[in-house]
C-alpha cells in the first residue's frame, strides 16, 4: 500500500467517523427536544399559545376534520407514546384516538384529559342526555381554566422548558380569552331574550348556552356526537320545535355538510335560514378559523346577526 493510498484510507475513516457522530448528534438532540402531542386542532391551538417555542407542539387532528371520527397513522400513534406529553379533550370526544392516548398512558406518558377538569356538564336533551358533554371550547371561560391547566402540566412534566415563559404565555393569552368572554358578552346582549335560542347541527353549544342565557331547542342530529343520524321522525319534532320557537336561523357545522339542516328546511316547509358556524374544528389559514380566537369571533357574529336580522 502507497503512503497516499494509506492517507486516503484514513480521510475516510475520518469522515465516515464524523458522519457517525453527527447522526448520534442528531438522534440525541431529537431525543431531548422537548415533545408535546395533542389530539384536537383547537387544543391544538390553545397548546401552541401556552408552550410557544419551549417544546415541540404536534397536533394530530388535521384542519377541518371532525374530532368525533378522526384517526392517527402509525406514526402518530408512536409519537404520542414517546411524547413528554399528551393532552386530549377526553368526555368521549375523540371516539378514535382514545385507545392510543390509552396506550400512551399505559407506557408512562401523562396524560391530561382537558374536558374532564374544566367543570364538565352533561347533555340536557337528545339521545346522549346525561352523558358529558365534550364541546367544553364553545364557553371562553372554561377554556382560560384549561389554558392554566395545560400551562400548569407543561411545567411539571415536560423537562428542559422555562417554565417562568410558560406561565407568562398563558396568562397572556388568559388575558386574550377574558376579553373574548366580554366581548361575546355584549354581543349576545343585543340579542332580544325571546330570540336566544338555538338549534344546531348536533349538540355542540351546550356550554355557549349555559354561559351567555341561550336556550337549546334541538339539534338536527339528536346526539352529542356528529356519527348519530336523524330518524323521520326525529326530524319532524325538531320541525315542530323550530316552528314553535320561532327562531329565525338554525345553525350548521361549516366541518359537516349542512345537507340535513336542509332537508329539514324543506321538508318541514319552516322559513329559517342555514347560518354555518365554525363549531368542531379550526380551518386550514385564511378560511375563516384559522385560531380558537378567530373562531369563537366568527361564530359570536354569525349567531347574533342570524337571531337578529329578520
Ligand atoms: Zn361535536
């Protein structure tokens, strides 16, 4: 062998040692990047708020789709089990992911459950009454108690994060969402008492109504979840419902076609409008709800221009 054979050989021990090292580098810093998975988009948001850019925030729930069906890859399903992390609406929300969030538990990584520490109620109509009612997100006053929350597990289980930013996210954003909660306040209050009153795609406003004095008529889909369908005759006391109370709108899930508020529309021959609310799930950016906040702004101004116009 030459002396500058030799010198080659080692120029590349050299380098395939460097490139060793590097991919350890990257395996152990991957390691240690603090990690926390969420299940929803809107919990999804209310996390980025809190955690900012103390942690890796990965939220499983893509844009748009519905939290009551929605399902995680392979791969998602493994990051929640090496997460630092994970929080989950839990009250029978995500009917599809629980049993990884379980599985996540079951190999060491809290848990936090949001919906089930925020003061839950249970469905006072429909097939689902008496069961918890998950849609918590729809009273801004429940979810500065969960944005505490999840800034409180944050800082006690996810190792390497400054918990003095946390704790100064999230009361800067509680600040955002107690002036949510006054301003859906005073909107609400120009709605006539007599015309405070809902019907939805499914029962998804429970937690608005009890905040702000609306009263729930019905919903289309008499459940708490988007995978129950209406009966005729459901269909007709809900009509029936409608023309009693008199309400000038009915309100449908713009992540649900609104296909069956129609049909009720038209079947029953009631003069309502279909007004689409952002209820279930923030939209891809620019359509509308990108944040919880522009969400819940949107919604305040759909609902009280729909009982208020005619
Ligand atoms: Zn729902």
């Amino acid at each position: 062998m030459t002396a500058t054979r030799r010198a080659g050989n080692v120029s590349l021990l050299l380098l395939l040692l460097c490139l060793l090292a590097t991919a350890t580098g990257c395996a152990t810093e991957q390691r240690h990047r603090p990690s926390v998975v969420v299940t929803t988009n809107i919990l999804g948001d209310l996390t980025r708020n809190v955690v900012g850019d103390e942690a890796e925030v990965t939220v499983l729930m893509q844009p748009g789709a519905d939290p009551h069906s929605f399902g995680v890859s392979a791969p998602q399903a493994a990051a929640m089990e090496q997460a630092d992390l994970v929080v989950h609406n839990g009250l029978g929300l995500e009917e599809n992911v629980l049993r990884h969030v379980e599985a996540a538990r079951v190999s060491g990584v809290p848990t936090l459950a949001v919906g089930e520490s925020v003061d839950p109620m249970t469905y006072s109509g429909g097939e689902s009454a008496g069961r918890p009612d998950p849609h918590f997100w729809t009273d801004p006053v429940r979810v500065r108690k969960a944005v505490r929350l999840i800034g409180d597990r944050v800082v006690r289980h996810v190792e390497g994060v400054d918990a003095a930013a946390v704790r100064k996210n999230a009361e800067r954003y509680g600040a955002e969402l107690a002036g949510l909660h006054t301003s859906m306040r005073d909107a609400f209050a120009s709605v006539p008492a007599d015309r405070r009153r809902l019907v939805t795609n499914h029962h998804v406003f429970g937690y608005l109504a009890d905040r702000y004095g609306f009263r729930v008529v019905g919903a289309v889909i008499p459940s708490g979840t988007t995978l129950a369908s209406p009966s005729a005759s459901d269909l007709d006391s809900l009509a029936t419902a409608v023309r009693k109370a008199g309400v000038p709108a009915i309100f449908a899930d713009s992540s649900q076609p609104d296909r069956l508020a129609q049909v009720l529309k038209r079947e029953s021959g009631i003069d309502v409008d279909v007004v689409p609310l952002f209820s279930e799930s923030l939209t891809p950016k620019g359509q509308g709800a990108a944040t919880y906040l522009q969400m819940m702004r949107a919604n305040t101004e759909a609902i009280t221009k729909g009982l208020t116009s005619r």
